[in-house]
C-alpha cells in the first residue's frame, strides 16, 4: 500500500483482511479501532490484541477514563501510517494485531467488573495472543495483572505514575484505583524487590518494597541513566508495564482525574521507555485518560503514543526470544 491508497481505503477496521501492515486510510475518517487494526474476536495466528476496559467506578477525583479507551484509539489513527521513529522494529508489520474491542459489563454491578475484566484478559492469554490494555481508571491493572501472573508467575512491575497507588487497603472487596498495587504486592501477583515505580510525586509512607524513581530523580538524570536503573532493577523477569497517563505533567496530559504538576515531560517518558528495549515484557496497559478534561486532545495522543512505545518494547522481546 502507498499514500495514494487513502484516496480508496476506508473503515479497515472492519474491511482489512491481513494482520499486518501499516495503514492510510484518512485520519479525520473511518471506523476508528486502535492504529486501524481489524476488529476480531478471532485470535488465530495473531501475536497480540489490543482491548479496551472502559471503566471508570474507582477513581477519587474526577472521572471519564471510561471513554479513556474510545479517545486513545481515535488519537491512534495519527500513527497508522509510519513506522515508529527512533526504533528498529515496527509492530504494524512485525506483529500479527487485531483490535479486540471493549470488556462488556454491567455499569451497575460494579463489584462485579474486576472478576469480568480477569476474566477477558485469561481468555485472550489462553488463546497464546498477548494483550495490550487501554483503560479505564487505573483500578483495572490488578485484575489484569492477575490474569499474567496466572501464566507468567509473580511478575515485575513497571508503573510510571504521579501516585504509588499502594495505600494500605486489606478490604479485597473494594475497588479503589489508589490501592490495587498495595493488593497486587499483598497477594503474591507483583514481586517488589524486582519492581519500580517511575515519576512519583505524592507522599506514601509505605512503598512496599518497591523502588522508587521519583519525579525529581527523573528531572535529574537522562532518560538513558533512568532505564538503566530500571533495567538492573527488573533483570529478566517477566515484566509488566502499566503507564498512568498523571505521570505525565499536566502541561502534556491535562486530561486525567488526578493530575499533579512537576511531572515529566512527554519527552523524558517517550526517552525512557524506548531506552527500556530489552526487558522481559509480557503485558502492559495505559491507563487514566479523561477525555472530557482533554480540552485540545493532547491527552489521548499521549496516550495513543505511549501504546506505540509498549507495542515496540513487546515487539523487541518477541524477537529477543527467537
């Protein structure tokens, strides 16, 4: 395909046929799915699915990260038709994707969602397809996080965040997107001694054993000697990778329920994450954006940005495995 074929492409989201390649249907047109990719229930062949959890019953501030996964998949048509710059591999062409769609759920049975979101997440895993996961309140990462550790065992978590998310809660019946990764710890799922938190910017006594980098050490060292950290922190255990968008300052990421300023620019996350290349990437999720709060969009390009740099990180270790 060439540029000239968006004269005649449209709605690849429900007319392409092949798994792979890049795309040039309009960006202002279209069905949108994530980067354009088919959308499928039928996982045969394909290497990783992108789904979307919209939900958004957790949060402690502001909300509207329900239509987080809606905004990110817009946003993502901008990126459809390049390769990913400042990388050797491309995930359009290097991995077979299908967009799966959103986890259906019933909004009023909200004690229900974190069993159905673990559920969704087993069943793509168990179908040999890895999952990329847009939220959605951060709260989502637990039950997805179980969903890995049952395949993987306990993993190594990577957070980039303006917030630990690990306030003690031993109430396992609540639902609260403060204090999954105090549970995740708490139940065996999430390793803390191979865990780092990156960008952190509010206080919370007790880390649980996880590293911290926080804001200012970011601010105060390159993108390069950050990854380096966290590279010797995480070795090569099984990683999974959860990106809230609030780690992000809010002159980049206004859009999201909890923002807080001295965070990190677009450029430091975009230099950090593709100096990670390497780790031992098995699942990952981007998180917490707010589209009614996202008055210009920049936001949910952040977002669909961010989904890129992990599809490449995953794309780099599934060939570092060969």
């Amino acid at each position: 395909m060439a540029l000239e074929d968006a004269a005649n492409e449209i709605d690849a989201a429900f007319t392409r046929k092949d798994l792979r390649g890049m795309n040039y249907e309009a960006t202002f047109a279209g069905a949108p799915s994530f980067l354009r990719r088919r959308y499928s229930k039928d996982l045969s062949g394909v290497d990783l699915a992108i789904t979307g959890i919209p939900f958004d019953a957790a949060v402690t501030n502001r909300p509207g990260t329900r239509l987080g996964p809606r905004a990110i998949r817009e946003a993502s048509a901008l990126q459809a038709c390049d390769p990913p710059y400042g990388w050797t591999v491309n995930p359009m062409q290097d991995l077979a994707m299908v967009d799966y769609g959103d986890l259906a759920f019933d909004y009023a049975k909200v004690s229900d969602v974190p069993a159905r979101i673990e559920a969704h997440i087993s069943e793509i895993l168990a179908q040999g397809s890895a999952c990329l996961t847009l939220g959605g309140d951060h709260s989502i990462s637990f039950p997805a996080l179980k969903a890995h550790a049952a395949i993987h065992g306990p993993l190594s978590l990577v957070q980039f965040d303006a917030h630990s998310d690990t306030w003690a809660d031993d109430d396992m019946t609540r639902i609260d997107h403060g204090t999954m990764f105090y549970k995740a710890v708490k139940s065996g799922v999430v390793n803390p001694a191979t865990s780092t938190q990156i960008g952190i910017r509010t206080v919370n006594p007790d880390t649980m054993g996880v590293h911290i980098i926080d804001a200012p050490r970011v601010h105060a060292r390159t993108p390069d000697q950050i990854a380096e950290e966290v590279k010797s922190i995480v070795g090569d255990t099984p990683v999974y990778l959860s990106f809230d968008i609030d780690a992000l300052d809010p002159a980049f990421a206004p859009g999201t329920g909890t923002p807080v300023w001295g965070g990190l620019s677009s450029a430091q996350a975009a230099g950090i994450l593709r100096s990670l290349g390497g780790i031992n990437l098995v699942g990952m999720d981007v998180v917490e954006v707010s589209p009614p709060f996202d008055t210009t969009g920049a936001t949910a390009i952040a977002g669909a940005h961010v989904a890129m740099e992990l599809l490449c990180l995953y794309t780099a270790a599934k060939q570092a495995k060969r």
